[in-house]
C-alpha cells in the first residue's frame, strides 16, 4: 500500500546483525482537524509513539485497519507515530516468526527510531499481539510513559509485567471479542494503580464496523495525556 501524503517510509534497523524493518512515519503537522476538547489537551511538543500491528502469522500488518486507525488518532491528538510491519512481513527483512523475543526486538528497534525524532515522552501502542509485545518492549524505557492496548488477548499478557510499568496504561476491547474476552482484561486492568478501560459495543476482535469508536477512545486517551 502507497503512504498517504502525510506518512513518509521509514526504514527501522534491528540491532546486532538483525533485520531491516519497514515502517510509516507520521510526522506531527500542526494543522490537523481536531475538536476542543482535544486541543486543550493536545500540542505537548516532542511526544510521540510506535504503534504494533497484530500477529505476524495471521496476516498482522501496518496496514491493519486498526493500527491505521490509531496512528490517526495519535495525529488527531499531537503525537508523532511510527508504525511497522514485523519481520518477514512486507517489504521487512526476516523471516516471519510468532515468537515474542524476535516480536519485542522489532519493537524496541522501533522504540529507538522514534526516540531519535522526538524529545519527549512516548505511548507505546498495539493491537493483539501487537498490543502484547509493546508491553514488553516498554519495560526498562523511561521514556515510555503510557500504553495503548486495543484488544490484547489476556493468554499473551504478563500481570506481573502491567504491574510494574509505572505509567497510564489504557485498554480498548470489544464486547463479543472471543480473542481478548472483555471480563478477563477488565480484572486485570482494574487492579492496575493507573489504568483506562473501554469497551466497544456489538464488535468482535477486528472492529470491523467500530473503527471511529477505537479512534475516538484513542484520541481522548492521548489528548488527556493518560
């Protein structure tokens, strides 16, 4: 898929001989539509954040209609994003993998990208697995301060690992969702000290006809700054 006028490609090296990831930057223009309530909260100069597409295996890509969706929303809301395909995905280097030590290089590699462009703090977001493998490359990152999480499926999460990231964490998952139940995720986010959680009616784990609910979520998450 051809980046809008408003994405540039962006080529993400994985350190220590690993593979050439491919990525979409969205720089931060300044002139995107955004409503009241988001631009008291938005503007923070320098933040940004690295957005993860779901399960390799499946078909998960940068182009996922979610993860597109919430790279808006960090527009809408003031941020930087970059997001990326996995290894062995797309026009990345690799092979495919479902396994989370290669998914977490890739992601911290994209960690270090967005660093290099941004002075402040960053959101760590992902969709599924996507979603899953950012809580772990947040860990031991102090520039890391929130994370996104739409529809992490709670099999793949690590509560000891959510319970000692000590920024906002805030989670957006489906009603009928049978990948991420909504009463499994909600028990584990609520015990969390600094936590969001939203659920979107009548929708399974691909949001299909939810998208503006997840962007819309997403972008009161991020204007309010966690």
């Amino acid at each position: 898929m051809a980046p809008r006028a408003f994405e540039r490609p962006a080529t993400i090296a994985v350190p220590e001989d690993g593979p050439v990831l491919e990525g979409l930057h969205v720089p931060f223009s300044g002139d995107a539509p955004r409503s009241g309530a988001e631009v008291a909260g938005a503007g923070v100069a320098g933040r940004g954040a690295v957005i993860a597409p779901p399960h390799p295996q499946y078909g998960g890509s940068m182009d996922s209609p979610v993860v597109t969706e919430l790279a808006h929303a960090c527009e809408h809301a003031g941020l930087e994003s970059l997001r990326f395909n996995w290894r062995g995905v797309g026009a990345s280097q690799g092979t495919v993998t479902g396994d989370f030590g290669p998914a977490v290089a890739d992601y911290a590699a994209s960690l270090d990208w967005i660093e290099d462009s941004v002075d402040g703090p960053i959101v760590a977001c992902g969709y599924s697995f996507g979603a899953a493998t950012a809580v772990r490359a947040a860990m031991g990152r102090p520039r890391v301060r929130q994370l996104l999480l739409v529809a992490p499926p709670p099999v793949m999460l690590e509560p000891s690992l959510l319970g000692d990231f000590p920024g906002a964490v805030f989670v957006i998952v489906g009603d009928r969702d049978e990948f991420a139940p909504a009463a499994e995720l909600e028990a584990l986010v609520k015990a969390l000290p600094r936590s969001g959680f939203e659920v979107v009616p009548e929708t399974d784990h691909f949001f299909m006809n939810t998208l503006r609910d997840v962007g819309q979520l997403a972008r009161g998450f991020l204007a309010r700054g966690g």
